[in-house]
C-alpha cells in the first residue's frame, strides 16, 4: 500500500513538472516570436541609420572575434546613378520596389531583407535565415533554462515540505503506538498540524472510550470477585459440613446446599446480562411488540413467587395498543426484573401494582407498597451490586441491568418513592416505534 507522503510527494512532483513543462514550453514559443521581432527591429534600425558604407577592414580595428557567417549584408544603391555599394559583393539582393520586407534565396541560401526606399537612395540590410533561427533558438532555449532547473529544486522542495508536514503524523503514530493500556491521557493537539486536529480529536475520543471500558471491566471482574467469593464460600463450607453429615439433618444441609448453588447460577446470569448490554453492539430492532401483552406474559410467571408472600400482584391499568420497538427478549428481562424485584423487597402481605399507558410514548410503571428508599439513595439503585440500606437480599444487578437496557435502547427510566405512601415507583418511558 502506497504511503500518504509519498503519494502527497508524487502528486506535487508531477503538478509541479507539468506546470514547469508547460511554462518552459511557452516560454520557449514566445521567445521564439519575440526574437524575430528583435531581428526585424535591427534591420531596420541598421537600414535607418547605415551612411554610405565606409567600412572599417578587419585590420584596422581590434574586432572580437565572430563567426562572419553571421554579418549582415548591406546594399545601398543611388538615384542620380553612383554605383551601388555592398557590403559583400558575392550576394546580390534583388530590387524592391517599396520598403518593407521580403525573402529571396541566392541558391544555396536563404536571406530575409527588409529595404527601406528614398528618392535619393536604396538601402537593403538582408540576413542568413539560419542564422535568424540559430539566434532565436539559442535564446529561446536559454529562456526556459530556469524552468528546467526548477524541475528537479521542485523534487526537492516537495521532499522537505512533505517530510517536514509527516514527520509530526510519524510522531503521532510513535506516540499512539508507545501508550500504555491504561493510558487515557489524551494527544496533545498543539503539535499537530490543524488539518489533522479532526483526526486526532477522533483518536482521542477513542481512547476515552476505550479507557470507560477498560474501567467498566476492571469493575465488572473486581464486582464478580467480590460477589462470587461469598456464596462460594457458603458452599465450600456446606459442603464440608455435608461430608461430615450422616445425622436426621442431611436434608435440611441439601436443601441449603441447592439454595446457594441457584443464588451462584443466578448472580453468573446477571453478570453475564449486564456484560452483554454494556459491551455487545446493538442490532436495529426490526420488529414491534405489544408492550401490555408482553407484561402479562411475564407477570404470570411471577405469580408463584408473589403468592408465597401472599402478595397482591395485580394491574392497575393496562393500555391497548401500546406498541413498542425493542428486542423480544430485552423486553421481557426488563419486565421481569422490576416486577421480580419489587416482590422481592415488598413485605409479605403487600401490594405490587402494574400499569401500562398507551400513546405515542408508552409507559411502564410498576408500583409496590414496601420499605420505599432514603432519598439520597435513589441515585445509587443503578449502581452494580448495590443493595442500599436494608435491602439485603438479591444481588443488587437487578436496576442495573435495567438501566443497561434502557441506556441500550434509547428508554428513560425514574426511580422515586411514592408520594401516596411508602414504597417505590419504577417509570419507564419508550420512544415511539
């Protein structure tokens, strides 16, 4: 797979040759014209000012040296019939009758001439055609002399920029690459490009997710040690006491022995819930559910347990048509658990009231007649394995578990003493389906 610089660096080297090439190459066809303007300027010039062709010989005069092939040749011819005179003799320009210029060729040559006519005189200045694109091409070719130059310094140039821009997206990677597990503190932005920030930012925000579910791990494997150490222990110690066992009391030490055997399998099952809701992706439910058809399904299988507390577990209210969107399964545990958790902390002889209200925004709300809780408690139910004052009993994962599917599915959920009495009142609120 191809680098970001060196495709960055590539791209910028080939940007930055075409537009070389394309200068350089205009550059070199407008050179070209204008050089030949330059030539044209000079025979004329030359044509305007010439005298009367008194040369200075090469003897007389300490010349520079050049190649003669590149001299003008000069012809002035007279009106009052002086003999015509010539810069050299061997080329013979031919008569124009008006001034301007012209092309002819002597055989072996091509000339271009520009003529310039008085009533006195005749002046022709001609020059080498080959020489006139020898001139031009030279200088042409030394125009784009720059352009071919910034090519390869461009190379270069692109090479430091982009080493210089990456080398902070290396530093970024060495510094990702050398954290720790732990470690949430976040990249520093200062020392980053500002294109990158977005990225970073998004780096960064993983981290901390990633930290939130390191932690919840660390306290979901602390928790379940904690919680599983005492019922593990009952058992280890029932056992012992069995093995010693042969007396009228081997029954009742089995019966203890299953109890805390269901109490373990129970906690392993919520653990194993809450660790799902809160780490397993959510999969868009497709389906709806009738949300009182649902609660009396589950309610019914709660009914032993409430009448071995001779508890009356009842409906206040049941809407029709409250339609909800949730996995089959999540809601019933979510049912279940309030339910089975108010009969769990509702004295014998209570009351466990259910209501569902229908609308756009159904309502679960489950009501019971027991202990109720301290005010500055109720923020803690949620909170895993905590029971609160005086609710021994259970494994304190119930409302946690609640708030994991609430928190999974987008519910409210209230947790408020009743204000009509003692005792809890649970609200859950679904969105609409």
């Amino acid at each position: 797979m191809i680098s970001l610089r060196t495709a960055t660096a590539s791209s910028l080297s080939i940007l930055f040759t075409i537009i070389a090439v394309v200068f350089g190459a205009a550059s070199y066809l407008f050179t070209m014209n204008e050089s030949g303007d330059f030539l044209d300027l000079q025979q004329r010039q030359i044509a305007r000012y010439v005298g009367d062709l008194t040369f200075i010989a090469p003897d007389r005069a300490a010349l520079p040296p050049h190649d003669s092939e590149d001299d003008y040749v000069i012809e002035v011819s007279y009106a009052d019939g002086r003999v015509a005179k010539s810069s050299d003799q061997s080329i013979v320009i031919p008569d124009r009758a008006e001034t301007g210029f012209s092309e002819f060729s002597d055989g072996k040559r091509e000339w271009r001439v520009f003529s310039i006519i008085t009533p006195e005189r005749t002046v022709q200045v001609a020059q080498q055609m080959a020489v006139r694109k020898e001139l031009a091409t030279d200088a042409a070719a030394r125009a784009t002399i720059p352009f071919l130059v910034a090519i390869p310094l461009s190379w270069l140039l692109v090479a430091f920029v982009t080493g210089r821009i990456f080398r902070n997206l290396e530093h970024l990677g060495k510094e990702l690459s050398l954290k720790a597990t732990m470690d949430a503190i976040p990249v520093d932005l200062s020392t980053m490009p500002r294109e990158v920030w977005p990225f970073v930012r998004s780096m960064n925000e993983l981290i901390a997710r990633l930290a939130v579910a390191l932690r919840q791990q660390q306290m979901f494997l602390s928790d379940a040690a904690h919680e599983l150490r005492t019922p593990l222990s009952a058992l280890t110690l029932q056992i012992g006491n069995l093995s010693q066992s042969r007396g009228p009391d081997l029954e009742e030490r089995l019966s203890e022995l299953r109890a805390g055997a269901r109490r373990v399998s129970a906690l392993t099952d919520k653990l194993l819930k809450i660790s799902r809701y809160e780490g397993e992706p959510l999969a868009a439910p497709t389906q709806v559910f009738d949300l009182t058809e649902t609660v009396k399904d589950v309610v019914s299988g709660l009914l032993v347990a409430a009448e071995e507390k001779q508890l009356d577990l009842g409906f206040a209210a049941l809407a029709d048509g409250a339609w909800v969107r949730i996995d089959s399964d999540d809601l019933k545990t979510l049912i279940e658990t309030i339910v089975d958790n108010a009969v769990r902390y509702t004295p014998n002889g209570g009351a466990v009231d259910i209501t569902v209200k229908g609308g756009a925004s159904p309502l679960l709300i489950v009501s019971d007649n027991g202990p109720g809780v301290q005010e500055h408690e109720l923020p803690r139910l949620t909170e895993r394995f905590y029971r609160g004052s005086g609710r021994g009993e259970g494994t304190g994962l119930g409302l946690a578990i609640v708030e994991a599917i609430c928190d999974r599915y987008g519910l409210s959920l209230k947790l408020i003493n009743r204000d009509d009495g003692p005792g809890l009142l649970v609200t859950v609120g679904f969105p609409a389906p």
